[in-house]
C-alpha cells in the first residue's frame, strides 16, 4: 500500500457505484434507482442493496459435482447489479484509475484516486473500492485505518483486510474497524473453503496458515519445504484442497485446508504467482514468468503451457464475463494483453501508460465476490 505519513494514514476510499465506477465529480451525486443511469454515469443506489436474483435459466451443463463451488460464476452468469455495466478494465496507480473500454482500449475516465493500487468490488457486487486511495472523488473515505488487500467473508457479514502481520476485521458497508487479529507471518493472498468456516492465507515466507474469521483466531501453520514462497491462491473447483501459486518452486501446490497438509506439487514453469480459473472451472491458469501454464483442475496435471508476451514480469487482471479472454498487464510497459483461453493467442493489445499496479476485469459472473485479486462465488 502507499502510506502518507506511514500505514496509518492509508486508506480505503469507497466508490459509490451499482455494478461501475461512479464517474463524476459533481456533489452532490445524482441518485437513480439500482440499475438505472448510464453504465459510466454518477449514480448512487437508493435504499439496501437488491438481493441476488439468480440470472435465468443458464445451467451450465459441464458443471457437476467437481465443479460446484464455482456453479454461479459460469459464462454470462451476471448478477442483476452488473447486467447493465459493460466490459471494462479498471488500472490502478499513478495517483488514478483509468477506466477502459475491454472493446477498443480506449480510455473513457481518469479518476483521481491518489495512492490507488487496486479496484475491488463489494459482496453484493454494487460498490467499487479503491484499496490504498487516501482521497476519492467519488465517495466519501472510509478512513478506517492502515490500508491491506481486501476480503468478505462468503456470508457477507465480514470485511477483512491483509495488513503485514494483521488480519483487520472490518464493517462490510463503511470498513470501520471492528478488530484485529495478530498473525504470525505476513499474508500476501487469501481464499475460503467451500462453507465459510475457515480462510488460508499464504506468506511469502513459507507459511500457510489457517484462519477462523468467526473465532477471530489462527487454527494452524502449514510451513512448506524447500525455500517455498507461497503466493496466490484458489479453492479447488470440488472444494475438497486449494491450488497454492509458489513463485521460487514455480509450480503450484494441492493443500488439504481442512487437515492443513500438502497432497501434492504440480510443476508449472518458472515464477508462478498468479492464478485464475477458467469459466467452465476446469482449468487453472498459472501466471509465471515467461509461459502461462494451464493445469487440470481434477488431475492436477499442467496440460498446456503457452509463451507470455515480452515486457514482463505480467500481472494477472482476471478472465472475461464470457470466458474467452485472459487480461494481462505489464507494469513496466503501461500495457495490457488479453489472450485467448482457448490456444494462448494475443488477440488484444492496449496501452494506457505510465506504471499501472493492477487492472480489474468487470463485470464479473457471480452471486457475490469475496474481494482479493477476483474470487467470486
């Protein structure tokens, strides 16, 4: 995160939003029923947020039983708040976030968000937050403290975020500070298991570790051989292990959360950091240095790997609403790529300059998010 005067003066500025970025400056903003306004205008909702309402009869019929913890985050499986948005890229950093159309590359909005490294969207899918943003144009700061990388608890109850070596528990709606849990190492990235009981959360250091969010307490270290360096992480499709990304063993582990145990170590390529899942669940991809590996998710086997564009070391931004396109971004270049989920091709190359941090694919199928670099359910 970038601090001001230390982590203390970090912060999380809310974005008022129903499915897109509010994209004035006026005051006060202008208020439209949820779902009403222009995709990219200035809107507020009235009232709760609009409960889930499942998107039509769209079953997915290669999703069963190895597949159900991703059942609602299928192809064009939008929920009623992100219907109406259209494709769009949110790149964090250099004191902004730029706006961009997934279509054409084109920037459409700069918004002012000093410190910004990340968009993240809230559990119910209707408000955008800007992680690290001391001020915020849009919405009112939620001033709650140092800054972190941001999650929900699958019931939505909880916000948390990752801040060094706390877990800082937090107000889903304003992120005011409820608590705070002391952790023995550093996390990095975080994932639930399929009921909510538990999260893992990966140190860089080694460690894996065990979290209760209900009992607010560390329930295990899993510390990993070989000089491991944990990264990204995701709950096995099935729900049974989660894929752990490790960058200086490039490859991924299988860990059993429940037991906290290693089952296994699936090599990738050199530098593997990032992860995402294909829409069908079946296919994790694994973001290395130079090549992009998928592995199948039910054998945990690499069945594919694909050559990176030059410009590197590339940050994932996540998968289309439809599945089809992989985003990719090159802080160093100021450049994002999208690449074909089917063969590896680039089809697309957008630059937008300066040393972006992040880049957020939106909209995104599910019933609602649990925050971090794209995990939704």
């Amino acid at each position: 995160m970038t601090t001001g005067r230390g982590r203390g003066a970090a912060r999380l500025a809310a974005v008022a939003a129903a499915g897109a970025l509010a994209l004035g400056c006026e005051s006060p903003v202008p208020f439209y029923r949820p779902g009403a306004g222009a995709p990219d205008g200035p809107v507020a909702a009235l009232g709760a947020p609009a409960p889930y309402v499942a998107p039509g009869p769209r079953p997915l019929p290669s999703l069963d039983a190895r597949t159900a913890v991703y059942a609602g985050t299928g192809p064009g499986m939008l929920a009623p708040a992100a219907r109406r948005s259209p494709p769009r890229l949110y790149v964090a950093g250099g004191g902004a976030v730029a706006v961009v159309d997934a279509r054409t590359g084109r920037v459409v909005r700069r918004v002012r968000a000093p410190g910004a490294d990340r968009v993240t969207q809230s559990w119910d899918l209707r408000r955008l937050w800007t992680t690290g943003a001391r001020t915020g144009p849009l919405g009112r700061a939620a001033r709650p403290g140092a800054g972190g990388v941001l999650y929900f608890t699958p019931d939505g109850r909880e916000a948390m975020t990752l801040d060094g070596r706390r877990l800082v528990f937090r107000a889903p709606g304003t992120l005011r500070a409820r608590g705070t849990l002391r952790l023995p190492c550093a996390p990095g990235h975080a994932d639930f298991s399929a009921d909510g009981a538990f999260m893992l959360a990966s140190c860089g250091s080694g460690r894996v570790l065990r979290i209760d969010p209900a009992r607010r307490r560390v329930t295990g270290t899993l510390p990993l051989p070989g000089g491991a360096a944990p990264g990204d992480l995701r709950l096995a499709p099935d729900g049974a292990a989660f894929f752990v990304a490790d960058a200086a063993r490039g490859g991924v582990w299988t860990i059993d959360g429940a037991a906290l145990r290693s089952t296994g170590f699936t090599p990738t390529g050199a530098g593997a950091r990032a992860l995402a899942l294909s829409r069908d669940a079946r296919r994790l991809f694994v973001l290395g240095t130079a090549t992009l590996a998928a592995v199948d998710t039910a054998a945990a086997q690499t069945v594919t790997r694909w050559p990176l564009p030059p410009g590197g070391p590339l940050a994932s931004g996540g998968v289309s609403a439809d599945g089809s396109l992989l985003w990719l971004m090159s802080a160093a270049r100021g450049t994002l790529y999208a690449l074909s989920t089917g063969d590896g091709r680039l089809l697309h190359r957008f630059r937008v300059g300066g040393r972006p941090r992040s880049v957020t694919v939106l909209p995104q199928p599910g019933r609602h998010t649990l925050g971090g670099p794209g995990l939704y359910r």
